[in-house]
C-alpha cells in the first residue's frame, strides 16, 4: 500500500484465478485484509471512480479482469468516530416484553438506526434510555430486524446475546410469520398470489433497490387482496402480504414490480392516484405522507422460553384515515 496524500491506495497484479472474473470479485479477494472492503463498499468505490484496470477508470462492477491487468484502488479516507450515542427519553409502545425480548409498535417516521444527520431521535436513542442494563453494540443495542423510517409496526429487540443469536437463526430458518398491510393501487390479477423476483441494488441509485430474474438475492413475498374500494373510489386495494425472505425494501420493490404500487411511495410509486374519480379520496391518496405499509403481525417461538409469542400492531391513525376514506375495514 502507498499513499496519495490522505489517500492510501492498494495495486496489485491480477493473477490466473482473476482471469475472466469480475472486477468486484476480484477486489473483495485482494483487499480481504481490509476490515472496510464489503461487498458495499467496494461497489461504492468503483462507482466512485476509485478504481482503475491498466490505467483506466472501472465503472461497472461486472467487468471482467484478465490475469496480469494492473488493478489500482484509491481506498478513501478511514470514516470520522462516530459521536456517542446519546440516551433520550422517546416513548415506546410495548406489545409484549420479558426479560429476554421486547417487541415494539414502532410508530411511523420514526427512525430505527442512527446514521449521519440522524445521530439523535432514533430508536436506539429510546433503548438507550429505557434498557440500560441490556445491550450489544452500541450502534445497535439488541435489535434483530428493522422496519424503514415511514414504514409502521411490529419491531424485535433482543435484551441479551442469547436471545438475539436464537432470533438470528429463526429468521435465517424463516421461521418467523411476518405479515404486513399495504394499501396500493391498482386491482390485483388473482386474489391470491407470489412474487419470486430477486432483489439487488439499483446500479443507477445506490440508495433503491431494483428486481431481475437472474441477479441479486433470492425473495419471495405472499399477497393476499383482502379489501378494493369501489364506485368513485375505485383504485386501490388492500393487501395482506407475507414475507418469506427479508430483504431491503422487499415488499415495496415487489408490488412496483407487479405493477402496484404503493399508496405514498415516493421512491417506488408513481401517481396513479390521478386516476380515482372521488376527488377527496383522490387528495387522501395524493397527500398520504409516507408509504402505506405497516408490518401489523409477528409470530414466532421464543428463543429462550420456546412459548409461542403472536404480537399484532394495531393500525395507526394515519392509515386507519385513509382506510376509511377508501370505504375499507380490516
């Protein structure tokens, strides 16, 4: 490694097991050594420029290496500490808690994790306050899943290292029965359907997540249309999905798939809501403030106790208002 100001940077000689491989496998297999070199990240820097093969700039993770290519890689600057966390005293809605786990409603907008410009208000902010005695990593105290910030529901906090690793396994196992609402446009073709597309990062907007047949994870949502408004209200339905796997933005990503968006969504919906005749339902749907998503039922055996423990959500007041509005009941 030599520098480049502040900048290190790693070269090195593609060798015969890099022959015909892409350039962001070969990058994780040589930077190893390097705590920062993640599949993420290494995506990241060749999309940052920071890559070069021969002299020349690398900008598409699946180009392919010939061995004896000279790779360069301008690593950036190790990341600033993070600041303490700091314990605040937010509210928490307990749906179930024993001295092993706590399961939470967490309301919308609120923040799950810390990250930067969001050190404060956040989730773990609250389980600092509330269970001091209780941890793991300090940027993470016990939680096993997260929710997105606008999406609402059910959350799973481990209080201790054994009821979090045995949480770990149960959804490495897909054990847990996890169901979400979604309102959403459109009419489904079938009452009852699966969508099996897997999920990878957009390559034109690391911060969404895209589907395709062939690249990316495995994921597998079940949906069911339990609810569709009708007469001038017509236009959206009301879905019970099931998620077998658990990927980023699982749901979301598969329903604009299918071709249905959610109600609210401004990074995967569009604005179908132009097409309801009723003009206040039309304004409900337009000026809906977040997805409408809300993970209402988790069911699993406990870790430690082995009961079964059923915890439901009720619905938020912000989605129980546009429910209503569409002539819809759970």
């Amino acid at each position: 490694m030599s520098g480049d100001g502040e900048r290190p940077r790693r070269t090195f000689t593609a060798d015969r097991g890099d022959d015909r491989e892409r350039i962001d496998r070969v990058l994780l297999r040589h930077l190893a050594d390097l705590p920062e070199a993640s599949r993420t990240k290494v995506q990241d820097w060749i999309d940052a420029g920071l890559v070069t093969v021969n002299g020349r700039p690398v900008t598409k993770t699946a180009a392919k290496v010939a061995a004896g290519d000279l790779v360069d890689t301008v690593l950036p600057p190790p990341p600033l500490p993070k600041p303490e966390l700091i314990p605040q005293d937010i509210p928490l809605s307990v749906l179930f808690e024993d001295e092993h786990l706590l399961v939470l409603d967490k309301p919308p907008g609120l923040i799950v994790h810390p990250a930067v410009g969001h050190r404060d208000g956040t989730l773990v902010n609250a389980l600092l306050f509330h269970s001091r005695e209780w941890g793991g990593e300090a940027d993470r105290p016990g939680l096993v899943h997260r929710l997105d910030k606008d999406t609402s529901g059910v959350l799973v906090v481990a209080k201790n290292e054994a009821s979090h690793a045995g949480m770990a396994r149960a959804m490495k196992a897909r054990t847990l029965v996890k169901e979400y609402l979604a309102v959403v446009y459109g009419r489904t073709a079938v009452t009852k359907g699966k969508v099996e597309l897997r999920i990878h990062r957009d390559p034109y907007d690391r911060k969404r997540m895209t589907t395709s047949k062939t690249e990316g994870r495995e994921s597998t949502t079940l949906y069911e249309r339990v609810g569709e408004s009708t007469g001038d209200k017509a236009g959206v339905s009301l879905l019970l999905c099931t998620l077998v796997t658990g990927r980023t933005h699982q749901i979301r990503v598969h329903l604009k798939a299918i071709h249905h968006p959610i109600v609210g969504d401004t990074t995967y919906g569009s604005p179908r809501w132009k097409g309801i005749a009723d003009p206040v339902f039309q304004a409900a749907c337009r000026d809906f403030p977040r997805q409408a998503l809300h993970a209402r039922r988790l069911a699993f055996d406990h870790p430690v106790t082995h009961q079964r423990v059923d915890a439901v959500a009720p619905i938020p007041p912000d989605l129980a208002g546009l429910l209503a509005a569409a002539g819809l009941a759970v």
